[in-house]
C-alpha cells in the first residue's frame, strides 16, 4: 500500500493478509483489511487473486450496486479523473484514488470474471477505508493548554506529527501530542510528515496567521493560477497594508505591484478583513518561487510561512527497449495540482485521455507524440519522435485585436536525411494545391515569414483586419515528401462596449466585449475620456448620469480603443478622431481632425494639447492650449464647425521633434472632455513621402 500526496510519497510495506479464499481454487487477497488515510492525499488499495484455469477478461473494484449489478469505479461519477487500475504482475491488481475526500470512507471489494462470463467471483470482506481531516483541538488552562492532532480515524502507519507555532515549526514527533505556555496572539497548526501541504487551519484567540489552501502548487506555462489564503489578526486591529512577496529589500518585504514585470500579471483578490487570494496569469517559468503574504495592522506586522510555486511546461520523455519498438511515453512535469486528466496525440491526433500521465505504444520511427492537460489543450508540449514529420503551434488559437499585430509561433520537425524546398503558410486550397498566402492578392507587405528552413515556422501578421479571421495552417515540402500541420485559429476581434442595464436604478455593467483576448490582457476603461479602471476583468460596474459616455481598451494597445457609448440616450459627451495615427514630410503642413459632442450641456472653451509636452505646463495634470506654447508659436491654428461639432488642429512648417500624441478636449460649465482618453499620434519624417493617414 502507498500513501502520497504531490511532491511526496510515503511507502508502506505490509504483511499481506489472506481475507478471501473461494470454493474450487477462486480466491482473493488483499495487502491489508483496513486504512485510515488523510483527506486530500492518494491511498493504493492492492489485491492478488487466483483461479483454477481459463483466463481472466474482466477485473475492477466496487463499493455499490446498481440495477445492472455491481458498479466498477472507474465508471462511477464520484470517482471521475481520480481512479487508475493497474496490473502490477499475473494475478495483481492495485487500485489507486487520488484527492481522498470523506465521502470515499468505504469497503472497497475486488471483483474478475472468467471468460465465459459464466464464473464470476468477489474477495471478501475487502479493504475498509476511513478518510479523516486533521483538526487541532485545545484542552488545559488559561495559558497552559495541551494541543491535540485530532483524527476521526487512527493514522496508518504510525506516522510523525509536525506543529507549527505562528507559522513556524516548532516539533515533530510520533504524539499527536503538543503541550506549550501561550499567549492570546499565538496560532498553531499541524501536520503529518509527507503530507505537509494538508495542513491543518491554524487555530488561535487574538491571533495572527496566515494560512494557504496548499503549501505548494505545480502549474502549467501560460495557464492561470490562484494560490487560496486566509489571514487573522486581533480583532481590534485594522489593517493598513496587505501584499505578497518573493524577497526583502534590507528590512522590509518588496511588494510585488512595485516590482518590474509583474504589473498586469497578478491580481490580489483578498479583502482586509480575511482573504488573502492572489492571482498570478499567464504564468512564466520565472515565476516559480516562495511566495509569502504579509499584512500590517495598526498595531503589529505580520508575514505567512513560503508558499512553493512551481511553474512548468510540458515535455515528452520517452522510454524505449533495446529489442522492441514498444515505448513508454512520461508527459513530464512537477506533479500539477488538482488531479488534471491527460490528453495525448499520435501523429497530430487526439488518441488517448487519462488521469495518468504514462502513454505506451508501439511505434515506428516516423511516429510524432505530443501531450496536453485537459482544459488548456492550447498548451501542449512540443512533438517528439526520431524520423517523424510534425508541425507544433505554441497556441491551437489566438484572438487578437483589430489594428494589432500578431505572432502565430511555430516549429517542425521532418527526416534528417531531407532537405527543405519550400515552406508557406497558407489559409485555403486551390485544387490539390495549397494556395501560398504571400501569393495572394491582400497579403503583400502584410504578413511577414518568421521562419528559417530548419526548424522554426513562425508567422507574423500586421495591421490585423477582421477578415483575416482564418484558419492558419504551415505546410513544407522537403526533398522526399510533403507535409501540413493542423489549423491554428485566428479569431480578428475589434472592442465593443456592451451595456447591461437596470429598469430602476442607474447602476450599470460594462463588458468590453470581444473573443477571450491570448496572454490575459489588462484592460482599461475610461468615462467621459478619463482613464477610471485598470483591470484584467473585461467587466465594469458604476453609477451612470445621462451625459455619461464609455469606451474601453486593451493595454498596450490603447489606440486601439473601442467607440464611445452613451449609456442612455444618445446626448452623452464623446469625442472622436477619424484617424489613429499621420504621417507627414517635414517642412510640410498637416491637419488632424476631431468630431465631438457635449450633449445638452455649453461649452465654455476648447483646446489641442500635446501628452508630450506636458513638463512645460504649470500643473501636469491640467493640460495647456497649443497656442500657448512657445514651440508652436505661429505654427498651430484651429479650425472647424462648433455648431457641427468639429475641430480641426492644422500645424503648420513640420518639424522632426513635432511627433507626438496630440488630443482635442471641452470644458463646460460644470465639467470638460477627459485628456487621458486616445488621440492621434502624427510622425513627422525626413523622408520624400507624402502624407498619409490610418
């Protein structure tokens, strides 16, 4: 029997009990006749068996009937992705169940059929097994008080007992027993030794802990993960501050919002009173570490014990025999948490899922392997094989952003022995042929062949339009064949504010509606033109007045920003730029326009202004008129329709340093035109090239 959790296995070797023993040479039996195991961890339960003669075609375990007779467990839905059957040798058989939950407490029977079907036969009584949290009870006096590790169930397998003391280890011992002097504040918690990622929640009065759902996490490259958290502190405290961290700058804890490269991949979802979850996307292999989370109160400060992340990416191991072509495939990783169901493919295609990560086959040497999780199938490893042909897409789809500029990564593989021809990506067929996209009218100057004729295929497309939704696929001829990997979907999404709205209130949710964005965006919304919200959630919630108008936006792309919405009506404040961004020879003139609108409200002025100025102002936060500035003394004039709407800025004898973002804002009586909302960005060139606009 075998007792495991992740990153830890615990082997236990029993005298085998004899518990069944049939008529005319059936029997069963199993290494033991009762377990008592944590909740949470992985229990393999063992049974030999014997029969007179014949073979043996069906074996499987049980707790219930039903209808139809007795229900195997791999078929039973309580048991889903989390039983593997395995023949250790002739005539064994071991079943194993991992994330062990109370409901499981059971009598676990072995059952196998002959191959007439006609002899049947069940090793009784089976194995019993309970399924137990650890709980940490408190007896004693006022400040001397004996801890128990309390179980519903004594532990097979005598184990060893860890406790912690405001989060640090302070003992291990084969007691469930701890005895200590303590105050309000102190907290503890415990263990069993090999399973120290069930820990107990800590226990306390007044006291200060953090505690984690797991002390450690394996995730996947590219996925999300969210590491669970509670915190307590005296009740007559408030808190001041709450982060995580990885590492101290001399005496203080860097709080990872301030530390580069983390802004827009985590996200703190707690709370100041208990909750301290963090979420980190779109996870990097750098982002493996000990995190801790620390919180400061009015009166104390407090950090959590490390909390392991390890971050990983899928690779096929292969082991293979010397006198066959049977091979036994590893989709190799740390140990993921939750139990995740495998998926593998042959050659391209889907051929087997599983809860194990072990893949067997009998191969040639052409044939390609490749492994996924379940769920984040747009993850897989990349293909493995000798002499084999195989294109891998690091994503099996992307959405991305109309305007925006997309890398489609790819690699492959073909016989050493072969010599690359010809290599093209392509969309559709025209006959038996695959139609080069590079060769088709709309694509000149507009993707872009990232590859080489070794080994990497990328694509990149710029300036994405709508119509290049496809689906993408890479092909390559070699000097002794031809071959084409399976499509990548290209989803070309442009922003649109979507409105949910209450008949009774003016409460109101926004969605910046699109396909679900590649690399977990941060979005960004403004209101009236001012920038409100940073957030990697697409939603957003307010408080709306008639005048109130919406748009939203990706980071990194905001001039690729959605149109402004009016809420209710359509008298709201908004204003528009016909071109995002204009190219102009120096020396020359350009005019950049705008159209707007105040609702009902008056205007009491208008102006351009340039971001980039901003260091001459005499309050950075309150933009000035361009005809103000000295740089464009007596080049800057406005134009337009104010009755219409329109303002027209012309800049006149272009100079180099003129390239800038330049943005039109209305102020009215009560309020203006946000100056935090997209403009349009002009260069200003050297080169003999006429004006041009997009």
């Amino acid at each position: 029997m075998t007792l495991r959790t992740a990153g830890s296995v615990l082997v236990v070797f029993l005298w085998s009990v004899a518990v069944a023993l049939g008529q005319n040479g059936w029997s069963a039996t199993y290494s033991t006749q009762s377990i008592c195991t944590l909740k949470g961890s992985t229990v393999e339960l063992s049974c030999s068996y014997t029969y007179p003669s014949g073979t043996v075609t069906s074996t499987f375990w049980f707790t219930k009937n039903d209808a139809a007779g007795k229900v195997s467990l791999s078929d039973d839905p309580d048991y889903k992705g989390r039983v593997t059957y395995r023949k250790d040798k002739e005539n064994g058989h071991t079943l194993s169940i991992t994330d062990l939950r109370e409901s499981d407490s059971a009598t676990y029977k072995f059952r196998f059929t002959d191959k007439t079907g006609k002899w049947r036969y069940t090793g009784k009584p089976g194995v019993t097994l309970s399924v137990t949290d650890l709980q940490v009870k408190v007896t004693g006096g006022h400040q001397d008080k004996t801890l128990t590790c309390s179980t519903t169930c004594t532990l097979t397998d005598n184990p060893t007992y860890i406790w912690y003391k405001n989060g640090h280890k302070v003992k291990e011992d084969t007691s469930s027993l701890y005895s200590d002097s303590f105050s309000d504040a102190d907290s503890y918690s415990c263990a069993v030794k090999g399973h120290e990622d069930l820990r107990t929640p800590a226990v306390c009065k007044n006291c200060w802990s953090v505690t984690y759902t797991h002390q450690s996490i394996c995730a996947l490259k590219g996925s999300t993960v969210d590491i669970s958290c509670t915190y307590t502190y005296p009740s007559y405290h408030e808190i001041k501050q709450a982060f995580w961290f990885t590492k101290w700058s001399g005496k203080d804890a860097e709080d990872l919002n301030s530390l580069p490269g983390y802004e827009g991949h985590i996200e703190y979802l707690g709370d100041k009173k208990s909750d301290c979850t963090l979420r980190i996307t779109d996870l990097r292999l750098s982002d493996s570490a000990g995190y801790r989370f620390r919180f400061i109160t009015s009166g104390e400060k407090f950090a959590g014990s490390t909390f392991s992340l390890t971050v990983t990416d899928l690779q096929v191991k292969i082991t293979t025999s010397m006198f066959s072509r049977w091979v036994t495939l590893n989709c190799g990783t740390c140990t993921l948490t939750d139990n995740p169901t495998y998926i593998w493919y042959k050659n391209g295609h889907k051929v087997k899922e599983d809860p194990s990560s072990l893949y067997s086959d009998y191969i040639s040497d052409a044939d390609s392997y490749s492994c996924a999780v379940k769920g984040h199938e747009n993850l897989h490893s990349p293909a493995v094989c000798k002499n084999c042909w195989s294109v891998t897409y690091t994503h099996q789809s992307i959405c991305a952003l109309k305007g925006s500029t997309v890398d489609i990564s790819c690699s492959y593989t073909y016989p050493s022995y072969h010599e690359i021809k010809t290599a093209f990506w392509f969309t559709k067929w025209s006959g038996m042929d695959a139609e080069d996209l590079s060769s088709v009218p709309g694509y000149e100057g507009h993707i872009e062949y990232l590859g080489d004729k070794e080994s990497d295929c990328t694509l990149r497309i710029t300036n994405l339009r709508l119509s290049d939704s496809a689906g993408y696929r890479f092909r390559f001829i070699t000097s002794g064949g031809k071959f084409y990997g399976s499509p990548v979907s290209l989803t070309v999404t442009d922003l649109q504010v979507k409105i949910t709205t209450s008949m009774f209130s003016r409460w109101v949710t926004l969605n910046c509606g699109t396909c679900t964005l590649t690399d977990n965006p941060t979005y960004i919304w403004y209101r009236n033109g001012y920038k409100v919200k940073e957030d990697t959630s697409s939603l957003y919630s307010d408080y709306i007045s008639d005048a109130d108008s919406y748009s939203c936006a990706v980071k990194g792309h905001e001039n690729l920003h959605s149109p402004a919405v009016c809420v209710r009506g359509q008298n709201c404040w908004s204003v528009t730029y016909p071109h995002q961004g204009v190219c102009a020879l120096k020396g020359s003139s350009v005019d950049i326009s705008s159209t707007y609108d105040s609702g009902d409200a008056t205007i009491t002025s208008l102006l351009w202004f340039s971001p980039k100025r901003s260091a001459s102002w005499k309050d950075e936060l309150i933009p000035e008129d361009l005809n103000t500035d000295p740089g464009y003394a007596g080049r800057v004039e406005y134009a337009g329709e104010k009755e219409r709407g329109r303002s027209t800025l012309r800049i006149t004898d272009l100079r180099e340093e003129d390239s800038a973002e330049y943005k039109f804002i209305f102020n009215t009586e009560s309020s203006g035109w946000g100056y935090s909302f997209p403009g349009t960005t002009l260069t200003v060139t050297g080169n003999s090239e006429l004006t041009t606009y997009r």
